[in-house]
C-alpha cells in the first residue's frame, strides 16, 4: 500500500482507521461481556462440582477441575480475545498517531511550494 499523498488522501486514511478504531471498539465491549460471562459460569461450575465431590479437600479440588475443564477453557479463551482485541486498539491509535504525522509533514511540503518537496 502507497502513503497517501494529499491532505485529502490522508483525510480519508485517518477517517477509515477511526472508523476501524470504533468497530474494534464495540468488538472489545461484547467481547469483554462474553469473557465476564464465561469466567462467572467457570467459577460457578467449579464450586458446583466442588460442593458434589467426596473425599478429602485435594481430591475434591482435582475432581471439580477435571469436570469443568471445557468451561475453564472457553473463559481462558475469552479471555485471549480481549487481550487480542487491546493489542488490535493500541495498534490501531498508533496508526492513527502515524497517520497524523504524515499528514502534518503533507501539509508542510506544500505549504513550501511542492508536493514532492520540489519548488
């Protein structure tokens, strides 16, 4: 992909990534909705399991573990998700704090006579 070359084009870059910021924005909150749920139906679940165990406090522990292994999964996944979706944020304002720097420099060669920096 080529930098843009005018404030224009620079513009329109700058509106699709605040537009890309915004989309990964709502992703993140249903995504972090998504991952408190999981987490509260592990916790749950494992007291669930724990509560029905017999045996000494270890076993029951253990046991509790292994019958909620699918559910403990799903919530450490959610939880991946979030932090993906941060990094994806965080990257995302970068550019867009890149994209702002360009287009000051764009502006400036032209204000000196040239888009090319060329008088």
């Amino acid at each position: 992909m080529t930098a843009p070359a005018t404030p224009t084009e620079v513009a329109l870059n700058l509106a699709k990534l605040a537009r890309e910021l915004d989309q990964t924005v709502k992703a993140l909150e249903a995504a972090d909705r998504e991952a408190t749920e999981k987490r509260a139906a592990y916790d749950l679940a494992f007291s669930r399991a724990f509560i029905g165990e017999q045996g000494s406090v270890d076993a029951r522990k253990h046991q509790a573990v292994i019958a909620v292994h699918q559910q403990r999964l799903a919530a450490d996944v959610a939880d991946a998700v979030v932090r993906h979706l941060r990094r994806q944020i965080d990257a995302t304002k970068v550019r867009i704090d890149v994209g702002r720097s360009y287009g000051a420099a764009v502006r400036a060669e032209i204000a000196l006579g040239g888009q090319d920096g060329e008088t």
